[in-house]
C-alpha cells in the first residue's frame, strides 16, 4: 500500500498549527519560519487551480476596492 501526501496539504497543516499558537509564546525565529513555511506554500499552491481562484478573488476585491475610491 502506498500512501502519498501532498506537500501543499502538509504545510498548510503546519501552517494551522504554528499560528495557534499564542503570539506570546513566539520567538522571532518562529515568526522567520512561519513566514518562510507560509512563502513556500503559497509557491506550492500557486499553480493549481485552488490557487488561480484565489488569485482571481483577490483581483476582484482589489478592483472593488480601487473603484470605490474613485
């Protein structure tokens, strides 16, 4: 049997994980990685199509924002 596990999955696992953590109990080493795991996640999930709708609703939410402005 073989078991495979998605990297992205993992990480945002991870990611879950580290930020339940009181904000108090944090060194800024643990803050460095967190934002390092969080970067490297987002590389992950760039591509695929989870990734793309959420670039799109981000767009959209900016376009919104810059219109409202005007």
């Amino acid at each position: 049997m073989l078991v495979t596990i998605n990297v992205a999955v993992l990480l945002a696992i991870i990611i879950i994980l580290r930020l339940r953590r009181r904000t108090q109990a944090r060194s800024r080493f643990d803050e460095k990685l967190t934002v390092a795991i969080v970067l490297v996640f987002g590389v992950l999930i760039a591509p695929t199509a989870v990734g793309q709708g959420i670039l799109d609703v981000v767009v959209q939410v900016v376009q919104g924002v810059s219109q409202s402005g005007r």
